[in-house]
C-alpha cells in the first residue's frame, strides 16, 4: 500500500478557515451562453486543483490508503517492467513522499546530510501544482537541515534553528522526494538515507504547546466522471477554503462566482437545466483546449521534444492558467527546469518514428555535446504505446553518466547503442536495450547546467545504425557491417555516367561487390579481407565522395566512409 502511494504520487509522472473568494457569490444561473464561456475559463483554471485532489483522496484522504496525513514514507526498490502503474517510469531514484495538512500548524522536515557525490531532492507541490520550493543537493546544498512548510494563512515566527521556510498557496502540499540510486547494489545505502527523511509539527520540534487539531476532512470522493462534468464546481467549492488565490487574480473569481463558484452552500445538481447544459458544454471545451495545449507545451528539435517552462513556481506561473492545466494533463507534478530537465526522443534523424523491429539506432554525443547534468543524467527507452520498461536480457531500463563500465572514445564522445539485440560483448557497456517494436526515449537530466538552459539544450538526433553520424577511423566499429552500409548508400544514390569522380566511387568498389541496384549478399562479403575494403574507402578521396549527387545525405555519407 505505501509503494501505491509514493508510485501514484510520482506519476507523475484539502476546514475551518472562510475561503479567500468574493463574498457576493453567484448562483449559477448564468445565461446559458455566458455560462459556457465562464465555464470553460474555470475550469482550465481549476483543472490542476482537480489533478491535485484526485491524487491526495488516493493517497492520504480515503479510508482505503492507510498511509495518515504528515507522515513519510518511502519507495525502497527501483521500478522495472513489472510495474505499470504509471507511464514513464524513473529507474534512477527511489521516491520518498508525503501529504501534508497545513491547516493546524506548519510542519518542519529534517534531512541528514547527504554526500556530496549523491543527488537528492524534495520537491514542493502545492493543490495549484505550483512547485513552491525546493530542498536538495541543488536548492539547500547537502548538508543536514531543518525546512519549515507553511500554509497560507500561518502568521507565526520562525525558530532560529530553521533553515529555510517555505510558504504554500494552500493547505494541503505534497513533498516529493527523490534519492539517487546508483545501482541495484546500492539500494541499502539509499534506504539508509531515507531515514533520515523526517517531517516534525512546529510545536513540536520548538518545544510550545501544540495548537488545537484541525476538524476532520469531509471531502466526497474523486469520481472522474463528475470531475469532468458540471460537477466539478461542487469539487471546488468543497476545496477553496484550503487554497488563497493571488490577489491578483480575484477578477477571475469574481467571473467564476456567476457559475456558482465560491458559493459552499450550492450543489450542481440544483442549476436550472439550461445552465446545467451550458457548465457541460465548457468543461468539455476546456478539455479539448487542454489536450490540444498539452501537445504545444514546448517544441521538437533533432527529434527530441523540448518542454522548458510548464511547471515553476507560483510567480512564474501566475497568468497562465492553460499552460498550468496542460502541464497537469501532460505529467501532474513535473519538475521545474533548473531542477530536471527531460527531452524525449520520438523519431530518428530522417524524422520517422523509432521502432526496433526496424532498425537499430546510434546516439552519439561529441565530448562538447555531452547532457550538461550538474548531478547525472540518464537515457530510459519505453515501449509503445504502454509507456513501461520491458524485459531485456541484461536487466538494463537506462543508460547513462552513472552506469558502470560505461565507454567513452578517446576524445571524449559517447556512443550509445539502442537495439533490441546486442551490438556485441565488447560494446554491451554502452547498450541500452530497445523494444522490438514502436519506443520513445526520455532522456533525464538532473540539476541541469544554467548555461544549457538558455538557450535550451538540444540533444544530438538518434540516427539509425545504416548512417551512424560518424568517421571510418573507428574501424572497429564497421569491420562486420561496412560492405552492408555501403551498399546501403549505393542504393540511395544517384550516380552520372558523365562524371569522373562518380566513376572512380563506382570502379573503387566494384572489386568488393558493392554496386548500385544490388542486394546486400553476406557470403560474398565474409570472403573480402578486412585490409582490402579498407583500403579501397581510403582511397576514395572526400572531394570525389562528397560530388555524389541524389536523394542520399553527402554530408552523412562522407562523414561515415571517409578517414
């Protein structure tokens, strides 16, 4: 039950105070056309507060959870393909997490110190979805602390011996922590750590008299159907009092209120038939906007898809409601930028979608193009359309900085192989395992450089092993597949009779069976001595190869055959 707990709250992957809302509430008798509008406005605004409670009644409110409010528990095993929970699952940390209810009094976490060489975090998520702080090796460093959460309304001090204080937009916060693993040998040392992951009342940890305790939670269920319906007012109104809006926006209120919002004693079932119509037609508006804004959240470059600015703090996302309830669609509690950043690779270098059963695959990294990860980064292949790991025969769900025995060249640059079959005992170290199938990649980076956030970061296009973007230096790396890629080539080029250099290339491998329009024949390329082919790409200078003309890519092309 507790891994439930912490696994839903990653997938990522709310009375006893009057509501901060206009007082003159509305009845929800708007005309109908106008009601559709508001409608749609408010719930685009509330859908994260929905996300939110749906994931806090799972988790801490329903009877079913057995996991209390202001408690922390942890995640002790690394998630592999046997778990489908959620899409996109990490296998880099294990999760800590907890519910906090704010109401009484504010509570204090306490870390341990952390090593140095280990990455670490909480992140602070308010009902709003705002990450409103942050405690780890990047924001607090890795010495041992005391962090003070408040809610919205607590006007106390601060004991001297806090090291920060961090103040919510509502009353109930979800801390979510993450610790790095490195390897499945260092679970223990994970766990270890964890315990010393402790949240402690206010009262308590200063030595005063506790407060009186917050009355008992009546919140109905989270049913999607009537989140997704005129029903989601009777959801807001019942958790409004929980949340203090920025003031800023109190005209969006005072437009909500004409639908009922702010209004504790209605209940949607009693709007008058046409309104009730009207509510349904703007939520089912604001969804579409939803989705349709979720799939604009950020831009593709090489293939990745770039997503910067979708989850931050309250201030950086104050005006932007739609970016805020796509951010909650696309991954409910993402991270900020400048905690994580995940690029995901959906289609390879000439733009087609990534499939196993297809074509193995290249990712190559220049020393200078490197993740610029302050902490580590890592590549996790998921199989379509599920989203989960899958089985592989080296028990490998990611590859990355932290993997051991990873092989960098001798200038510094990486390669990565990702196939479905080994690319050989002497290149397993840099084999991340793909699906034989449809995958996507999700490259993680933890504690990202700065200067790699603007301008953002773009990693290098996944290429298909046919045309690897790099030279014929590395022999070793051809020597069993060079004829087939020539052939390759060959078959996508047009060569002119007319043209000198277009003959030599054709009368250089004639001797070795490559010409055009022919099928690759592996008999006849096993009796062709290694020195003879390589020889002949010697001889063929970059000028003659580059001259080629056709559909094909010269510039790829003379990269891949010439020394």
């Amino acid at each position: 039950m507790v891994s439930a707990f912490l696994i839903t709250a990653v997938g990522l992957l709310a009375g006893c105070v009057t509501p901060d809302v206009p007082p003159d509430a509305g009845t929800g008798d708007a005309p109908a056309d106008s009601a559709t509008a508001i409608a749609e406005e408010a719930y685009i605004y509330t859908f994260p507060i929905l996300e939110s409670y749906k994931m806090m009644f799972a988790q801490a409110v329903s009877d079913d959870t057995g996991v209390p409010f202001n408690a922390v528990v942890h995640n002790t095993s690394l998630l592999g393909p046997d778990y489908t929970l959620i899409v996109r699952p990490n296998n880099d940390t294990l999760y800590s997490a907890a519910w906090l209810d704010l109401r009484a009094e504010p509570m204090v976490l306490a870390v341990r110190a952390v090593p140095p060489e280990r990455y670490y975090s909480f992140q602070m998520i308010d009902l709003l979805t705002h990450n409103f702080g942050y405690v780890g090796s990047r924001a607090t460093g890795t010495e041992a602390g005391h962090y003070l959460i408040a809610g919205p309304r607590w006007q106390g001090r601060s004991p001297d011996d806090i090291d920060g204080v961090f103040r919510a937009m509502s009353d109930f916060v979800l801390a979510l922590g993450r610790t790095e693993v490195f390897g499945a040998g260092d679970i223990a040392n994970v766990a270890a750590i964890q315990q010393g992951y402790a949240l402690t009342p206010l009262s308590e940890f200063a030595g005063t008299t506790a407060p009186a305790a917050a009355p008992a939670l009546q919140l109905d269920p989270y049913d999607p159907s009537v989140a997704r319906s005129a029903g989601f007012v009777d959801y807001v109104n019942a958790l409004l009092p929980y949340i203090q809006p920025d003031p800023s926006e109190s005209v969006l209120w005072d437009r909500f209120a004409a639908i009922g919002i702010g209004d504790a004693n209605l209940q949607a079932d009693t709007f008058l038939p046409d309104t009730l119509a009207a509510i349904d037609a703007g939520v089912a508006a604001a969804l579409r906007a939803i989705e349709a804004e979720s799939g604009e959240l950020g831009r593709e470059e090489n293939g990745w898809d770039l997503t910067a600015d979708a989850f931050g703090t309250p201030e950086a996302m104050l005006g932007r409601p739609l970016t805020r309830a796509a951010a909650a669609y696309f991954g409910l509690f993402g991270n900020t930028l400048e905690e994580a950043y995940y690029p995901t690779g959906t289609v390879d270098g000439d733009g087609e979608l990534l499939d196993g059963s297809r074509h193995d695959y290249v990712l190559h990294f220049e020393a200078a193009d490197l993740p610029p990860a302050n902490a580590f980064w890592s590549l996790s292949m998921y199989r379509l359309p599920e989203m989960w790991f899958m089985h592989n025969p080296i028990d490998r769900y990611r590859i990355g900085n932290r993997t051991e025995g990873l092989r960098y060249g001798d200038d510094g640059s990486l390669r990565v192989y990702i196939q479905r079959e080994s690319p050989g005992a002497d290149r397993e170290s840099n084999w991340l395992p793909a699906e034989d199938g449809p995958f996507d990649v999700t490259l993680r980076i933890y504690w990202p450089d700065p200067e790699a956030l603007d301008p953002l970061y773009v990693p290098p296009p996944i290429m298909k092993a046919e045309f690897p973007p790099f030279g014929l230096t590395d022999f070793d790396v051809f020597e069993d597949n060079l004829l087939e890629v020539m052939q390759f080539v060959f078959n996508h080029t047009t060569f002119d009779a007319n043209d000198d250099n277009d003959q030599a290339v054709l009368a250089a491998y004639s001797p070795l069976g490559v010409e055009p329009g022919k099928a690759f024949d592996p008999e006849t390329a096993a009796q062709i001595d290694g020195q003879q082919f390589r020889g002949v790409a010697q001889a063929v200078t970059q000028e003659e190869l580059a001259k080629l003309s056709g559909p094909g890519s010269m510039e790829q092309t003379t990269q891949i055959f010439l020394p």
